[in-house]
C-alpha cells in the first residue's frame, strides 16, 4: 500500500491534510508532526532542516511514500531544497504564505503576512515579498507564540483574543488582506478576523494540495467526492503524546 505524507512541527499541517482529504478521501494519508522538537520557528534553519530530513528519511523507509508534502512554511524554507535533491523520483511539495493571490487580488491594499520569526527572516520569503512589492504594501507580521495556542487546543477565548490584539496594535493602518504564513494559523482564523477586524484572510493550503494532486496526475473531483470510500490515515508525532491522535481528528475535522 502506497501513502501520500504530510509532514509538519505539530498540529499545523492537518490544515492542509483536511484540503487533501476534502478533495480526495479514498488516498491514504500519513501525517507526521514533531511535537519533541516543536516549534521550529523558534530554531535554526540547520537545526529544522536536519529536523526535517532525518523524520522523512525515516518515513520513507518504513512506508511506500508516493509523494511528500512539508505542510510546513518554516520546514520548506529550510530544507525543501535538499528534499527535492534527494526524492527526485516522486513529487516533493512544500507551502510558502499565500502573497501571490493576496496581492492580485488587492493590488495597491495593505496586505499583511503573519508568520513565525523564522519564515520571515529566511531569503526565501524576503524574495517572496521582493517579487510581488511593487503590486501592494506589504507588510510582515511576526506572531511569537500564537502557535503555541493551537498546540493546546486554545482556539478561541479572551486568552488568545488578548494576545492578538496585541500584535495587532503595532499597525496604525486598517489590513485589507492577511495571509496566513504558517498551517497553524487557518485554525484560529475566526479569532484573526476578529481581532484585526479583517475579514479577507487567505492561508495556502488549497493552492498546495492543487499542486500535489496536479504533479501526481490526479485529475480534480468534478463532483462531491466519495465520503463512503476513505482509505487509510496514520498518525505520528515524535513525542509520547497520548492525547495527540485525539487532538488531529479533532482539528482534522473540524
């Protein structure tokens, strides 16, 4: 039996993992997070590429990988280079914040990017930014922390409202677009617009999966899919968490 592997630092990546299954639930899936390690953004880009290459490594040994997703902004930013070099006979795909569609869409608006610190200091989302300047203002937001919230199930509440006003307060200008830069933000995305007051909120997890079913030759799904026919999803993370497959189907269906 062949899987289609999503990798990602913790809960995150199941944003983008629901998008596949949305779209194709007869595939199966695995999806690996690295809670031991988490959260990258905080790391080194040698420490998460090292990170990143040992677990897929690992994965593809045990299992017949037909392709590999880094579900992840910082991991792709560290180390997709290095994967594609690696499995050049199946399709690597990674996930870089969604400022193509954001600024084409609100050509000369304020555009904001939450990330983690690591993404929005790596070149390659500077050359990101470099290349779509001249269509809007954007402007990157730093969001220490906030990935910490999903990994404990804070979703909503005063707590997590609080602590995004506050990074929030630091722009003296109303957003007219945010594009989530990391797969852990879509599952606060509620609390996002409430508390920017920004309804228009783009992630890319859609944009993704598209490009990981199109390089698989999978033609898109013309009508409502097959609920009936799911095939296999195995969950794993890298720390002895019991509660973990409880918390993915939860984010994973919600």
């Amino acid at each position: 039996m062949s899987y289609l592997l999503f990798f990602d630092s913790g809960l995150g990546g199941l944003s983008v993992l629901r998008e596949a299954i949305r779209q194709h639930p007869e595939e199966n899936y695995i999806y690996v997070a690295d809670n031991l390690n988490m959260p990258y953004g905080d790391r080194t880009l040698d420490e998460v590429r090292d990170l990143t290459l040992d677990i897929i490594k690992r994965m593809t040994e045990k299992y017949d990988i037909r392709a590999i997703t880094v579900a992840c902004n910082t991991a792709t930013s560290a180390a997709i280079s290095d994967l594609r070099d690696i499995y050049k006979s199946i399709p690597v795909i990674g996930i870089e914040p969604a400022v193509k569609p954001a600024a084409e869409q609100h050509p000369g608006g304020h555009i904001g990017v939450m990330a983690t610190k690591m993404t929005l200091r790596e070149k390659k989302f500077r050359d990101l930014l470099a290349r779509y300047a001249h269509m809007a203002n954007i402007t990157p937001i730093p969001c220490p922390g906030l990935v910490d919230f999903v990994e404990k199930g804070i979703l909503e509440g005063p707590e997590l409202e609080e602590f995004l006003s506050r990074i929030f307060s630091e722009y003296d200008f109303e957003f007219d677009c945010l594009v989530l830069g990391c797969t852990h933000y879509p599952f606060v995305k509620a609390a996002i617009e409430k508390a920017s007051g920004c309804s228009n909120i783009i992630d890319g997890a859609l944009g993704t999966v598209n490009n990981l079913f199109r390089q698989l030759g999978i033609p898109k799904n013309t009508e409502m899919p097959d609920y009936e026919k799911f095939g296999d999803i195995i969950f794993y993370n890298t720390k002895d968490i019991l509660t973990f497959d409880y918390d993915a189907c939860r984010l994973l269906y919600s």
